[in-house]
C-alpha cells in the first residue's frame, strides 16, 4: 500500500499483511512529530506526484533489496506532538535486506517527494527547509 492520507494507520493490520510467505523479517520505520517546542506540525503534498514518487521508490527497494513486501503511508493536514507522520513497513526473507530496504525507502524519500512541513508554535509557524528536497520550503513561501 501506497498512500497519502490525512488519517492515521493501523500499524498492527500492516504488519500482519507483511508477513507473506518467505518473511524472515519485518523492519517497521514511524516517524512521528517530534517535539522541538512546536505545537503542532501541518504537512502537504502533491498528492499524485507523491503516490508516484512512492511507488517507483517501493519499485526500486523491492528489485534491489528483494523486498517481499512494502507498505509507505506518508499523512498530511494538521498533526499533533507523539502522532505519526510517516509509515514505511517492508518484509523479506532476512534481516539485512528487510534493514536495507527500509533504509533506502527513507532516504530517497527525502531526495524526491513532494511533501512539506510546518512547524507551528505558540507565536506562528515556518515552513522547514529539508534534506535533500523532501520537506524543502513550499514553493510560494519566504523559506
């Protein structure tokens, strides 16, 4: 499952779906809002070119890492301290592939997707500048 969605994920549900047959493991990255004494973080998208983006991503992790399985679930809207943000979920028949997999999907995540961030707090908010391209300030704003 690739998706962009304002709603949050059952973690438990795809994890059970990952565990095709030949999973040795199952590698689990969340990454959640963090608090850097900020309120609240508002995220959006391309929602299209993200799926996309995604897509050939999870593609490309699959035919380089024989994934066996491959989840990413990257929400937007207006999202609290501690709730996630991002869902990348692989399986493969061992440890270092399923490890490796879920790295690569991160970082060309980063490089390539379409999805901003802001930080809002009790004075206002900014768009965060990102690594690589992922999170870079949205077009239009000063960042």
């Amino acid at each position: 499952m690739i998706k962009v969605q304002t709603e949050d994920v059952d973690i438990g549900a795809l994890t059970a779906a990952a565990k095709v047959p030949g999973t040795g493991a199952v590698v689990l990255f969340d990454g959640v809002v963090r608090d850097d004494d900020i309120t609240e973080m508002e995220l959006e998208a391309y929602e299209d070119v993200a799926v996309a983006e995604m897509e050939k991503i999870a593609a490309d992790a699959t035919r380089l890492h024989r994934l066996l399985h491959v989840d990413i679930i990257h929400r937007i809207g207006r999202l609290s301290v501690g709730e996630n943000i991002l869902i990348i979920l692989v399986s493969a028949g061992h440890r270092p592939e399923a490890y490796a997999g879920s790295r690569y999907i991160i970082e060309e995540i980063k490089k390539s997707v379409p999805i901003w961030k802001k930080e809002l707090t009790k004075n206002g908010g900014r768009w965060v500048p990102g690594e690589h391209g992922h999170g870079r300030g949205k077009p239009g704003s000063p960042s």
